[in-house]
C-alpha cells in the first residue's frame, strides 16, 4: 500500500504541474494580473531604489515568502481533491 502512495503522489504532482501549466495558458485572471505586472513593473524598480539594501532584501524576501505561501497551499489541496474524487468513485463502483 505504502508503493501505491508513493506512485499515487507522484501521479497527483504530475498531473498538479499539468493543470498548472494549461492554468496558465488560459486563464484571463492570471493573464490580467501578468499584464499589471509587466505594465507597472518598472515603477516598482524605482521605488524599490529608495529602500537600503537590508530593507530591500527583507521586501524582497517577504514577498518571495508571500508567493511560495500560496503555492504550498494550493498543491495539498488540489492533491487532497484528486485523492476523494478517486474515493467517490470507488464507493460508486465506478473504479
């Protein structure tokens, strides 16, 4: 069973990883957001050029903790919906 696991967490980050990548290929909320950031990207710049390079790197790791935050959120969840959609379908003898 401990294999099965193994192979099925494999399987589930897989096709996680695939659903991202079409994620991003269509979804017009994301491709709002990337056009906000590639428009307004340069102001950031500038006004992270005022900040000393401590507090810089203490922007720039917060926000990279932000993003990683949100990432590690969503895999378990989309693991964990994957794993009872196999179940359901167990219980309904479809499986």
């Amino acid at each position: 069973m401990e294999r099965f696991n193994d192979n099925f967490d494999n399987f589930t980050t897989e096709m996680l990883d695939l659903a991202y990548q079409e994620f991003l290929k269509t979804d017009i909320n994301f491709k709002e957001i990337q056009c906000y950031l590639d428009n307004n990207r340069e102001r950031y710049l500038q006004l992270l050029n005022v900040y000393n390079d401590e507090d810089l790197q203490f922007i720039t790791n917060y926000i990279d903790k932000l993003v990683l935050q949100s990432s590690c959120s969503n895999k378990p969840l989309y693991s964990t919906g994957y794993k009872h959609c196999i179940r359901l379908l167990k219980e309904l003898s479809i499986l």
